[in-house]
C-alpha cells in the first residue's frame, strides 16, 4: 500500500504553466475594472468631504452668530486659487477655522468662488444655489455636483463631466 510519503507532492510544469497563465488572466480583466473602482470611490469621498465642510461652514456661522467664508485656496490661508488646489473656512475676522489640502490625482473640482453662510445658517455668497462640479480627470467615470441650496444644504448628485 502507497502511503502519501511515497508520492511526489510537488507541481508538474504543466500545472505550473496553467495556473500562471489563469492568473495572468484574471489580471487583465481586473485590473481595469479596479481602477474604475478606485476612482469612483475616490470622487464619493471627495463629495463627501466637501459636504461635510459645508456642514461646518453652516455650523459655525450658526455658532458664531457671524458671517462664515468657504472658498478655494492654494496656500491654506487665503482665499485664492482654484478649488482643485484646496480650500479654507474662515471666519469672519479673517482667521482660519479649518483648511483642506489639493485634491489628489487628475480629479477637478471647479464653481462658484466664495461660499459666505450668514448667523442664520443660510448662504448669503452667491445669493442664488450654486453648484461644484466635481470631476475624475478621466473618461467613462461619473462625476459629482455639489448643489448648495440658497438654506445652506448642500446635496450630492451624479453628473456627466466634460
């Protein structure tokens, strides 16, 4: 009787080569599927933080019982740039409650150029809503606007980039 010691355990080049070409496979359908996924994860948690900004934005007026500034800024201390370079919230003296870095990649977040939310929790700065567009800097991936609402809500929903 042949026992499991007795046997050769190993793999036969042509297993070898089987496996290695299933796996080289799989790969290539993958791989760009998961890029997609990526980078559509990637624009969700960029709408998400730019929600949960406006948030405290509308907070902190609140708060403060004072004008509060949302706009875009390339040095994290002034409004300036574009808000693909980032963005701070200041209040209304001047100084700088919170600041957000660049955003990463190729994604794109363009709009209007200062968002002022009064005592009242209301955007005063544009007076009518106003819209984000947020985009992935790459074709076949959805993009996101950002729709702030004149009360201050912001909501998130998908839209097709340029």
């Amino acid at each position: 009787m042949q026992t499991l010691m007795d046997r050769n355990a190993g793999f036969t080049l042509v297993e070898l080569m089987i496996t290695i070409a299933i796996a080289a496979i799989l790969v290539t359908v993958a791989v760009p599927g998961f890029q997609g996924f990526v980078l559509n994860n990637r624009m969700t948690g960029n709408a998400n933080d730019m929600i949960a900004t406006l948030g405290y934005v509308r907070s902190e007026a609140v708060k403060r019982a004072a004008d509060v500034t949302l706009c875009a800024s390339d040095d994290g201390a002034t409004c300036s740039g574009t808000w693909t370079d980032g963005w701070v919230v200041l209040d209304n003296a001047g100084n700088v409650l919170r600041a957000q870095e660049a955003l990463g990649g190729t994604t794109t977040l363009a709009g209007a150029g200062t968002i002022v939310f009064n005592a009242n929790g209301r955007m005063t700065t544009p007076a009518a809503a106003t819209t984000l567009a947020l985009c992935p800097g790459k074709a076949g991936i959805q993009g996101r606007q950002i729709a702030i609402e004149p009360s201050g809500r912001g909501r998130v929903v998908s839209a097709a980039c340029p």
